[in-house]
C-alpha cells in the first residue's frame, strides 16, 4: 500500500503540469530550489537555484524516484554536463 502512495504521488508529479516552488538539497547538502513554471519530467530541462553558489542552473531529468517522504531528481547540469542528484521534500 506504501509503495502504491509512492507511485500515486511520483504520477501525481509528473502529469500535474508545472509545480510552486519546490525546494530540497543537492548531494552536497547544499539548498536548492526548483521555481515555479519548471514541469519537472524525465527528459524536461529545468531551471534550478542552487543556494551554495546563489546561481540559477539549467538541467535535464534523467530520473524520478520517490522515495518515502522524500524524491529523487537525478540530472545533467545543461552546461557543464555534470551529474546531480536532488532530494526534494514531497508535497
């Protein structure tokens, strides 16, 4: 039954169309935050804002994993090709 909320919230994400702020941290601990507008899907690039740099980041799903209270973003930074994963607080 977990497992069924976590698939229903994961599809929830991905169809709902673009989400408010959303915010987590990146695999350094460092916060980050994905602005509204961004339609967050594999395959879709998004705009995020990393707080360790104060800089706006652009990058490519490649992944979408829920996992318990929270989700996982793997992606590729647009410009620098470099793997990040984020773990964002599930609404």
């Amino acid at each position: 039954m977990k497992r069924l909320a976590s698939v229903t919230a994961v599809l929830a994400l991905l169809f709902a169309g673009p989400v408010f702020a959303w915010d987590g941290t990146d695999e350094n601990g460092n916060s980050v935050t994905i602005d509204d507008g961004n339609l967050v899907r594999v395959g879709q690039s998004i705009t995020y804002h990393n707080d360790a740099d104060g800089e706006d980041h652009e990058a490519t799903i490649d992944s979408i994993d829920a996992n318990g209270g929270s989700v996982e973003i793997g992606l590729t930074d647009d410009d620098t090709g470099y793997t990040h994963t984020l773990t964002m607080e599930q609404t």
